[in-house]
C-alpha cells in the first residue's frame, strides 16, 4: 500500500515538473539581436535649439479648465512653421478649433489605412521658483536643453516634425498616409483638442492602422526582479473613478452622543473600503512578463509561466510594491475626508471622497457594486462624481503588424532593449482616437536615467541633447516603417532571431 502511495507521488512529482518546465519554455523566448539601425543623419545642437525655442512659447492653459493662451499658440506654430519649411509645404496642416494641429502627410497609396503619430502642445504651469535655468527661457546647459516640455511632451513634438523634415529633404515619400495629431488641451482632458480631433477623423471616415502617442520610455528598476532597461509599451490605460460617500446622521449635543455618529458610520465604511480592494488580476501581468522574454530571471519565468500554481506566491510577493500593485488591480485611494467644525457639536453629515484607478476588464459598474457589497451599509450613500469618471480603454493587440513593426524600431534604434507591453497608470489624448483605431500604443522615445527621469511637471524638467536627437532618429524610422504598405521594419535585419 506504501508502495503505491510512493509511487503515485513520485508519478505526480514527475509530471508537475515536466508541466512547468514544458510551460516554462512555451513562455519564456528570447529575441535574439537585431542589427541596430543608424537612422537618418540629425544634427544634434540644432534640434535642441529647435526645442528650446519651442519650450519658449508658453502654451501654459489659463485657467483649469484648459483655456488656451492665444499668443502663446500662435507664437508656437509661428516657430514651426518658420523652423520647418519643407513640412509646410508638402505636408497638408489643419488647424482645429484654434489651437490642435493635424498633419496629413498624403501616401502614395491611398487605399492603405493611414497611422498617426502623437504628441500635445500644451505643458503644464512651472512658478520659476526653485529652478535651475528658468523653465521658459529654454537654456542649453551642461548638455540638456532645460524647460518646461523637454519631457512632457514638447520633445515629441519636435522629435516628430524635425524627422519629417529631415524625410522630406532626403525625398522620402510614404506609401500609407502618415498623420501627426498634436492636441492643445490634454493637461486638461483633451476635450476641446484631440476630442474634436477624434470625431473629425470619424466623420471622414477614417480607420487608423496605428497610433503612436506620449506613454512609458526606457526605464531601468520600475518591473519586479528586472534590473536592465526594459521599453515600455502602453497598450492600454487605466480607467477614472471618483466617488463620493455621504453619511447624515441626528445633530446633537457632544455630551448626549448617540452611538454611532455620521462619522463613525463614515469611518467605517472607509476602512472596510481600503482593507478590502478590487480582487487582483495577475494574469493581466503576463503579456509584460511574457513581452520581457529572457530578460527576466528564470525563477520569475517559471512562475508567470505557471501561474495556476505560483499565483499565490507572486501575488504576496507583487502586492506590497505599489506600481506592480497597480498594475494588476483596480486601486482605491481615499482623498478627501471632511465632518464636523466645533469639538462639541455632533455633525449633521460627513462625507469622503475616494478615487479608484480601473483596471482594463474592470467596469465603473463593477467597482460602484464592490464598494456597496464591502460597505453593507444603508446609511453610507454614494455617488460617482460628476465629469470625473471615465472605463478603461480597450487593450491594444501585441500581435498586430503595428505592435510588431513598433518594437522591432525600437530595438534597432536603442540596441536591443527587451520590450514590453503595460497598462498606463495615467491618461493620454489617445482615448480620443479609440473610436477610429484598435492598435494604440503610448512610447516616450527616451532612455530615462535617474538624472531626470520623473521630472515631468516638477522643477528643472530637461532632457539631455543626445537623447532628443536620438527621438528624431526613432520617428524618422517609424515614419519609413510605418509609412510602407507591409509596416515591417525589414526582418532582413532581423538576425540570430529565436
Ligand atoms: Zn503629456
């Protein structure tokens, strides 16, 4: 009877490990090298000077709700248009509804559904203070170009037109229509801008085979147990919730309390809220950990790989670092709390404000009937806040041309990095363009190092010189590898691929 036993078990223990290690090399893959691609010729202190004078137009919005400054808008495309003569020419330029500008650079082959290249022209507001070089004077110093926009996002800007004037001089012409969409508003929704934008592109008609805008760039340090650089794609972005709680309750006395105030009630509903989180979706972390291939160390290939076993340990593991946490859930942050004003009255009401991040699969639906299942609680009403909500966008495929043709660039351009598709912690102008297209990607093309990584918004946001004539080289060779029919960026140059 032992002897069954035994050999049962060791019969069990023999098929699991044959399981995971067949699954192990089902998933994990290795891109081997490709040939790095010189690009196009740029010449690195002109296009930082091109940036800085861009930096100097100060389409800072004037109010919150995103009125754009006519001069600045105006001084803005003055110095595109002045800068980059041939774009002007040869490239169709609409301006719509004042400010946003859409290039359409007509292909030879019409039939061929166009792409669209991405960047917004508004930057948020810098108080000078605290700054190393003034975030409007667009300074080049100790090899960055320093400035409000350098990150977010005027380098694309530049990164963008600057390639295809460099295009346009060499006598390129594309096959598939390239558009560039470059909102004013996106600090601010993107409402007035892309939105408009978006329903015009519909309203023609048109279908976009692929959409490249501001997301995730090369970063080192920001996915668990990887320490080299891994490009991230934004294939997706998360959703927009804010809700708020209310809670009324008797008014009174502080010396005849009842036993439950509105804020007791309310501090209860607010802790069962927080202990109690969306559920986590950890294969939503596969297609990163599966995107990075063998630049992940085995032990976390097994696991990814074997997730109906390792599921447990990867989410206890995950779950404490607040990006992976993110990542693979719907967050809830409460952020406003308020109840009461003298110490010994009892309030007539309180009330909270939580926001939640959607995960893409989870709906506005899903998490409103969450919160009412973990707060149980007639007294506790709540309600979305009005304008401050928005589901998930859809998840763009990894196996579209668009994708493929994507990362090959940027594996050519930046020497070979691993690449991987993540879910967009913030909001982009891209949800305006769901509508029209399926294959949306968000890629900053910049290889961020701790110098200034993070320093959108904040103060002395700069970007070194080399690494904005590097963007140039990056949409020159997106612009000849999209603009083709087969969008393939030559698996010629593909070598020792596995
Ligand atoms: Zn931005």
């Amino acid at each position: 009877m032992i002897d069954i036993l035994i050999e049962l078990a060791l019969a069990f223990l023999i098929f699991t490990t044959i399981l995971l290690v067949v699954r192990t090399i089902v998933f994990q893959w290795s891109y081997g090298t490709v040939e790095r691609v010189e690009g196009v010729p740029v010449d690195e202190q002109q296009v930082a000077e091109h940036l800085a004078a861009c930096v100097r137009c100060q389409t800072v919005p004037l109010d919150e709700s995103g009125t754009p400054d006519p001069e600045a808008f105006r001084q803005l495309h003055q110095m595109l248009e002045t800068t980059y003569p041939l774009v002007h020419q040869k490239i169709k330029r609409e301006v719509i509804n004042g400010y946003s500008l859409l290039y359409t650079w007509q292909g030879s082959r019409p039939d061929l559904e166009p792409v669209m290249l991405m960047a917004h022209q508004d930057v948020v507001s810098a108080p000078p203070e605290g700054w190393t070089h003034p975030p409007f004077e667009g300074r080049i110093v100790d090899g960055f170009i320093w400035g409000r926009g350098t990150l977010d996002i005027k380098n694309q800007v530049i990164g963008i037109i600057e390639a295809a004037e460099i295009l346009l001089q060499q006598g390129f012409r594309p096959e598939r229509t390239i558009l560039f969409g470059m909102g004013h508003d996106e600090e601010t929704g993107g409402v007035n801008g892309c939105k408009v934008m978006g329903k015009l592109l519909k309203e023609r008609g048109v279908r976009l085979a692929g959409i490249v805008d501001e997301g995730g760039g090369i970063i080192a340090g920001l996915a668990a147990g990887v320490h080299g650089p891994v490009a991230l794609i934004g294939a997706s972005e998360k959703g927009y919730l804010t809700v708020e709680f209310t809670v009324n309750s008797q008014p009174g006395h502080s010396s005849t309390p009842p036993p439950q105030t509105a804020i007791g009630i309310l501090a209860r509903a607010l802790t069962r809220l927080e202990t109690h989180p969306m559920p986590v979706h950890l294969r939503r972390l596969r297609p990163f950990y599966h995107g990075i291939g063998k630049a992940a160390p085995l032990h976390i290939q097994v696991a990814f790989a074997n997730l109906w076993l390792f599921g447990p340990f990867l989410k206890r593991w995950l779950e404490p670092l607040p990006e992976m946490n993110a990542s693979m859930r719907t967050t809830t942050a409460l952020t406003i709390v308020n109840g009461g004003l003298e110490d010994n009255t009892i309030p007539p009401e309180a009330k909270a404000t939580a926001n939640f991040r959607l995960l893409p699969g989870d709906t506005i639906a899903d998490v409103l009937w969450h919160a009412k299942k973990v707060i149980r609680d007639e007294r506790v009403h709540f309600k979305p806040v009005e304008g401050k909500f928005n589901e998930a966008l859809p998840v763009s495929p990894v196996s579209s041309p668009a994708y493929k043709s994507l990362r090959l660039v940027v594996r050519q351009v930046f020497d070979n990095p691993p690449v991987a598709p993540f879910v967009m912690l913030g909001g982009t102008d891209c949800q305006h363009f769901v509508p029209v297209c399926d294959n949306i990607y968000r890629f900053t093309s910049v290889v961020m190092d701790e110098r200034f990584r993070g320093l959108e918004h904040g103060i002395d946001e700069r970007i070194p010189v080399e690494a904005m004539a590097k963007m140039v080289k990056f949409y020159a060779r997106m612009m000849q590898v999209w603009g083709q029919r087969e969008m393939s960026a030559s698996p010629l140059s593909v070598i020792n691929s596995a």
